[in-house]
C-alpha cells in the first residue's frame, strides 16, 4: 500500500537575527497512510506549525531553508512548480489554521470566502460555487440560514467561526486534511462539538488527518498514531494507546500527562528564537 | 438619520467660527482696502473718508461681521472692492475653474496611485520596488515650487504648451470640440504639476497599508487554500487595506480647493489661487473671507464623504454580531 | 535590602491580616455594562458583561472562576485589578472598599493585586530584557536603587525557575512557558497578596501547563499567596483550587468547595461542564467501543 504522504529526513531552519541559524525541523521522517490520523504533539513552538507550512511549500522562502523529502501520493513536492502546487492546496492538502478569527478575512461574507476556495479548484460559474459552499457549510453543522451564510466572521462565535474555516478546508474534499490546533481557543463543550464532527467527517469522507495539538484529549480523540517532537525533533512515534500505557520516553510522559513532569523541565531544552 | 443631523450642526457651528476667525484675522492687519489711496498726495482725505464709510469699513467689527452675515443669505457674500462686483459670482466663477484643475489630478493621481501602491506592495524587495521607491523619494525631495518653475521653463523653451491661462484668445470663435481641445491644452502642465507632486506620498501610502496586509494570517490562509495571487491582492488584501486609504482619499477631496494655489499662480490657471493672494494683498475683505469658507465647506464635505464611504465598505462598523 | 525591598514599605499599605477566617478579597454585586452607539444610526447598544458578581478569595488559597471564553470573566478580572471601573458593587481588600479611593490612595495598594495575562508575547514589552522587565513594578513604585532593584529582579528569575545568567534576553528569546514565569517573576516583584491568573495557561502545552501550576503551588505555599484564576479548562484549574465560581452568561451560577462542586454539582450548567470534561482513559474507552 502505497503511503498517501512520506516526510524523509525534513530540516527547516530560519535565518534568525546576525545570520545565526534556527533549526526548527531537524531530520524528521514520517508517514502517513490513506484514513488515517497521525497526531502531532510537541511543546509550543515553531517546529510543528512549520512542518505543516513545509507540506504545503507556504514557508517564506528569503528566510526558511528547507532539505528533505516530501512525497504526496508519489509525488515529490518540494520540487513542484507553483502552479501545481496551487492545484493542491486547498483541494489535495488543506489546511486548517490555528485561531480561525485570524484566517478568514474581515470583510468577506463567509459563503463567499468558502466559494473562493471551490471556484479556485473548479471550472464553475460563481452561483454554483456559492451554492456548492453552502452544502459545505451545512455539512459542518453550521445553521442553513441565509442569516449565517451571508454573515461576516466577526457576527460568529469562535465555535461557528472553526467550523467555517473546516469547511473550507474540506470543501473541494481533500485526501489530507493539516489541522493545527483545532480547538485550541474552544471552550470544553464546543472542543467536544468540534471532535465529534472531526470523527465523524473523517470516517465519511476517509480522509487522513495530521492533527496537531498539544491536548491529550484531543489527540485520544483522534489520532490512530502520534508523534511526539521536541526540540524539532521527533523523539517517540507509534499508536497512540500504545504510547499512552507504555511512553518511553519523558517527554511523551509529560505531554500525555500520565506522571509527575517535575523530572521533564531539564530534559526539554527551551533556546529558542521566535 | 439622527446622527447625520448631529454631524450637519457640528458642521454650521465649525463654518460659524471659522467665518468669525478669519474676518477678525484680517482686522489685525493694519490698514484696509483703500490705505493705499490714502498715501496719493492727490487724493483728499476727504474723499477716502468717504470711500471708507460708503462701503461700511468705518463701523464697528460686529456690526460690519452682522452685515457679511446678511450678505450670505442674500447670497451675494458681500462686495469686492477691487472689482467693484459682487463676491459669490466670482468666486464661483474662479472655483469652478479650479474644481476642473485639482478633479482632474485628484482622479489622474488615485488612478495612477493605486496600481503603482500595490504592484509595489507585490513585488516588495525586488529591484523594481526599489526603483520606484528611488523615484517616488525624489520626487517628494523637490519642493513643489521648484517643480511648477520647472514645467513653466519647459511651456516658455519649447513653445509646445500654452504658458498660462485657460483659454487662448480665439476662445470663443471655436466650435465645441475646438473649445474642449483648447482648454484640454491650457490645463495639461498644471495638472501634471499637481499630479506629480501628490502622486510619490499617494503611492507611498498605498504600497505601505498593502505590505502591512499581505503579512496578516487571513492572506496565508488564503494562499493556503490555493487562491491565485491575483485574487488574494485584489479580493482579499486590498478591501482590509482600503480602510487607510478611504480615510486619505476624503482628505484629498478637502483639499480640493487648496492644493492648487501654488500651482495655478506659478502657471496662471485662473482659479481661486491667485484670486485669494491678490485679495490678500489689497485685503480686499470680503473676497478672502468668502474663499476660506469655501475651503471650509469642502473640508467637512470631504470628512463627511470619507465616513459615508467607511461606514458603506466596511462591514465591521456596519454590522453587529449575531449571537 | 533584599529582604525590605518589595515588602510594603509604604506605611499606608493595609495591614498584613493574619486572620485566616476573613477573605482577602470580597466582590459583592458588582456589575459592568458597556455601551456602544453605531454611527450614522440612533441605536443604542447596552452590553451587560457581568452582572451581580459576588465572590470571596481567602489568604492564601485559589478560587477558580470557569466559563465560556468570552467578555465576562476578562472583563471582571479587569475590573477586580482595578484596571476598568465596574458599573456599580463593592471591591473590598482586607476590609476596605477600593472603588470608594481616589487614584492618589490607589496607589499604593496597586501593588497587592497583580495579573499574569493569557498572551505573554502581548504583556512583556519585547524591548526590555527580562531583568528589565521584573524590575520595572519596583522603579513605578520607587523602590530601592538600581542594583537593589537588579539584584530583587535575579532572585524572583531564579525563585521562578529561570537561570538569572539570562537576564539580558528579551521576551522573545524565551519559549512560551518561560515568558509566563517571566510574567509572574514580575508580578511577584512587589509581594502582592494577591494573584489574578486571567487564561495564564490557555496558550500553553500540556507540560509547561502541569510545570506552571506545580510553580504556583510551591509560591502559594512559599509566600501564602492567594490566587483568582480564570479558565475555561475546568479540569486545568480543579486540580490547585480550593474554591471554584461557575460563571454562565454574565453571572455566577454556583459557588462552592472544589470537591464538592465535582461530587454534587447543583446548577444544570455546571454540570454540563463537568460532563464535558473527558479524561483520555473515557476517551479511548469511547473509541474502542
């Protein structure tokens, strides 16, 4: 079975103030298989939003170095022109941000701004994409109401505003879905909300998912496997329940929380530069 | 509804104090209107008493300010003592006259402003960013002064322009087209003047509220989604930057009627410009009075589009949250 | 001097209360509107973020506050760190009304409330270093002279965990968890009575999470401080809280013993949080099904 991505030997660094070097990835190699949920934890920093940038060549190229390998679906794509890539964003790899307030645009009508991403992809006239992200909005459990639709970002609450930014990830049915922090700025009851949806769309759609998130919950909800990075790099990988009973390593054991993290604070190295 | 009326009050009552301010302004200078004729050996005293009182100048600041009040509503705004005429058909005459100056460079500048600011804002870094960054620099180092003479040496050297004026003396032999052509000529050196001296800050302004935007998460996100380049700077960056530049574009149209004095007294385009200079000079009153409300009422107008323009394009102040 | 500096020196200041029985801080009724007019409309919009607040915090214990993020619980710790004015209530410290003070009598008592905010990158200023920034409460107050106020400043970098070799870092050559012990390095600068946790963990991972609180206790402990924190993770805080105040839509709905509160929840609200708080082991339990 061919493996839907393949990450080999990642390194991305920043070239921080005076010319001094940032490694944020260093040597990180995963895969990820059709259907399945690979979860991503780490301490806060740049390593795994960059990953998730990386997959997407979205990194700003005068100041990020990237080596490695990135193969989707057999293709290399670190080596792909724009154009191709464009065809892939948003419609083969999606990409859900963190802090939905920030990604959609202010003065846009939300059914317009998930009709953008269809009318990217397709050969469509405007009135059935619009039409096309409205069934995209009610398929992540958003209100069909003209009311909703033709609402802007800030007349939602931060539950709506995540479930507009999901369906538009999901609108043109990506076959890999990067979702960083997905219910990082949600209350208890709409993180549930969110993760059931989550569970739900992935099951229907069979979709893979890179799940970042720094929550144990979260990622129990989800992933199938998980990763655990630190310093930029992968210390522990394997099925999540199995790292759950058995971590080998400190870092995992803090990040799920099964033991007391005092021992933790020397092992994780916190140089860092933003 | 309520709110526009609030806005209108302030308004008079700004228009109101401004009148009040400028007729006291020019009391402070000494003499008047007719101070020169006094120092004429061959003209009495007498006769310039006279002068003086038949047009109203040896009564009291209240009641000669009460008088120019009256003189609004009649709508005549007083006399012009150098012309002997009544002030408002020539100050319409004069503004009208430089409405087409400064409207034809305001809508030339934004026009060319606005692909110039986000081209920039695009290909930021790049050496044709620098480029026009060195143009526009230059461009903002020469005073403007400077760059009127220049394009007055250029009318006079070449002989390919018309050096002043509005209008050739054969005006009124021609046909339409001819008439249209004619002015078209006369007012080709001052527009370029205004154009070039508003254009650098314009562009500047532009290009900065356009990189501020491209950096925000919404534009990645955008780029993210696989959305062309072309659609993220037009549909997603530029309507978040406009807000600046709505803002900018109502102070262009306040001073509509202000920033081509320079311009049309260095190259004769008989607008207000020369006409306020020379009736400050002969502090011929009424006139300067007349034309400083005038600039004030384009002001508050200009403010009070800038708003209606902000409240219709931006939905945030527009709109409130649903839950 | 490292042991006067930051301990009241203002003889003003209220009196250490040794009594255990009496709260530290008394909030009664208190309530904050907002009102916000739209141009070019008539329309007047009165926003209540919370209303009838009244909640105690004993010395040297934590009272939790939970809720939905939203304007309500940033908005009353705003107002309880007398950084906004509440519409109307009582705001009592040791006994004394501070709402009735004017700014020149608040001043001196600005020093026993103190905040840690959710955002450090926002709350440090990025131009300082860290050594810079701790000793900043002490130069607002005037206290001591400049290597006094350095040296206070390296002591409370190492009492938060943090090598005081740093000192000269700013803000953003930390990691997110040490820019909060940052953040609270300063706060304890003056030795408040008082701590007001607004979201101070929200932004951070799981570890750093656990790393923080256990810091918390141990200053608790250390310096009997007392702790509001404000969360919407009602696991997060239960762990350190005595008290916990359930607010829902602007009030507070249940006020209680943390034990209690999770054993016999009475308000209907409540125990829907509580229902969505789900340890993995549920979790996976859940899935395997």
């Amino acid at each position: 079975m061919q493996n839907l991505l393949r990450v080999t030997d990642l390194n991305v660094s920043y070239r921080g103030a005076g010319s001094r070097q940032h490694h944020a990835v260093e040597n990180v190699s995963f895969e990820i298989a059709d259907g399945e949920v690979l979860g991503l934890m780490g301490e806060s920093g740049c390593g795994k939003t960059s990953i998730a940038l990386a997959l997407l060549s979205l990194l700003p190229m005068d100041q990020a170095h990237i080596s490695g390998s990135i193969q989707f679906r057999g293709k290399e794509l670190l080596s792909t022109d724009q154009s191709s890539l464009r065809a892939i964003r948003g419609a083969e790899i999606s990409l859900v941000f963190q802090e939905p307030e920030l990604a959609l645009s202010p003065v846009m009508k939300i059914r317009d701004q998930v009709a953008e991403v269809i009318h990217a992809h397709n050969d469509w006239k405007w009135p059935r994409c619009r039409a096309e992200a409205e069934s995209a909005l009610a398929r992540v459990g958003l209100a069909a109401s003209s009311r909703i639709f033709s609402a802007y970002p800030h007349q939602l609450s931060g539950g709506q505003r995540q479930r507009v930014v999901l369906a538009q990830a999901l609108a043109c049915n990506p076959a890999l879905l990067v979702a960083d922090e997905p219910a990082a700025s949600l209350d208890a009851r709409s993180q549930n909300e969110l993760l059931a949806l989550l569970r739900k769309l992935q099951r229907e759609l069979h979709i893979s998912i890179l799940l970042i998130s720094h929550a144990p919950e979260v990622q129990a909800s989800l992933a199938d496997r998980l990763l655990v990075m630190a310093n930029g790099r992968i210390v522990e990988q394997g099925p999540f329940e199995q790292l759950y009973r058995n971590p080998s390593h400190s870092i995992t054991r803090a990040m799920l929380r099964t033991s007391a993290p005092a021992s933790v604070a020397e092992d994780l190295d916190f140089e860092m530069v933003t | 509804m309520r709110y526009l009326a609030r806005r209108l009050l302030h308004s008079m009552l700004l228009l109101l104090a401004v009148s009040i301010f400028s007729f006291a302004i020019l009391q402070l200078a000494p003499g008047d209107f007719f101070t020169p004729l006094s120092v004429n050996p061959q003209i009495s005293a007498h006769t310039v008493a006279t002068l003086r009182s038949q047009y109203g100048l040896d009564k009291p600041f209240p009641i000669r300010y009460e008088h120019w009040l009256r003189s609004v509503f009649r709508g005549d705004l007083g006399l012009s003592f150098a012309s002997g005429t009544p002030v408002a058909p020539l100050l319409v005459f004069r503004a009208r006259n430089t409405l087409l100056l400064t409207g034809t460079s305001l809508l030339l500048a934004w026009m060319l402003a606005i692909p110039f600011g986000i081209w920039s804002a695009a290909r930021r870094g790049k050496w044709t960013d620098r480029a026009g960054g060195v143009v526009t620099s230059s461009f903002l180092t020469i005073p403007d002064l400077v760059l009127f003479l220049a394009l007055l040496l250029l009318a006079v050297r070449t002989g390919w322009f018309p050096t002043g004026g509005m209008m050739s003396a054969r005006f009124d032999d021609l046909g339409v087209g001819g008439k249209v052509q004619d002015v078209a000529a006369h007012l080709f050196l001052p527009v370029v003047g205004l154009v070039l001296a508003t254009l650098p800050p314009l562009v500047r302004h532009i290009r900065s509220a356009m990189i501020e935007v491209l950096e925000a998460p919404f534009v990645l996100a955008a780029r993210a989604h696989g959305i062309s380049e072309r659609r993220v700077l037009l549909r997603y960056a530029l309507p978040v930057a406009a807000n600046p530049l709505i803002t900018l574009f109502g102070y262009s149209i306040a001073g509509m009627l202000s920033a081509s004095l320079l311009v049309e007294v260095v190259l004769s385009w008989p607008g207000v410009g020369p006409l306020l200079v020379d009736a400050i000079l002969a502090k011929d009153v009424y006139v300067v009075v007349a034309a400083v409300m005038l600039s004030s009422v384009f002001l508050v107008a200009g403010n009070l589009v800038a708003d209606a323009l902000l409240f219709a394009t931006d939905p945030r102040i527009r709109t409130e949250q649903i839950n | 001097m490292q042991e006067t500096l930051g301990h009241g020196m203002n003889p003003e200041s209220p009196q250490s209360n040794s009594n255990q029985f009496e709260p530290l801080l008394r909030v009664s009724g208190l309530s904050k509107q907002y009102v916000q007019r739209r141009p070019f409309s008539r329309q007047k919009i009165v926003v209540s973020a919370f209303q009838d607040v009244s909640l105690e915090v004993f010395p040297g214990e934590t009272l939790a506050l939970v809720g939905e993020s939203g304007a309500g619980k940033s908005s009353l710790a705003r107002c309880i760190a007398l950084l906004e004015r509440p519409s109307t209530g009582k705001i009592e410290l040791a006994g004394e009304n501070l709402l009735a003070l004017n700014r020149k009598q608040l001043f001196p008592i600005r020093r026993e409330v103190q905040m840690i905010f959710q955002d450090p990158s926002s709350a440090l200023n990025p131009r300082l270093t860290a050594c810079e920034i701790i000793a900043e409460p002490l130069l607002i107050q005037g206290e001591g002279t400049k290597p006094q106020r350095r040296a206070r400043a390296l002591q409370l970098m190492e009492q938060v965990g943090l090598d005081s070799a740093q000192e000269h870092k700013t803000p953003l050559e930390f990691s997110g968890g040490q820019r909060q012990r940052l953040a609270i390095a300063r706060a304890l600068a003056l030795s408040p009575r008082l701590l007001i946790l607004d979201e101070a963990l929200s932004n951070l991972d799981a570890a750093n999470q656990t790393l923080i609180l256990e810091l918390l206790a141990d200053l608790q402990a250390a310096h009997s401080l007392s702790f509001l924190h404000i969360s919407h993770d009602l696991r997060l805080v239960s762990e350190f809280a005595d008290d916990v105040a359930v607010m829902y839509q602007g009030r507070i709905v249940e006020s209680k013993d943390t034990r209690k509160l999770f054993t016999s929840p009475e308000h209907s609200y409540t125990k829907e949080l509580l229902a969505s708080v789900r340890s993995v082991e549920s979790i996976l339990l859940e899935r395997s099904a």
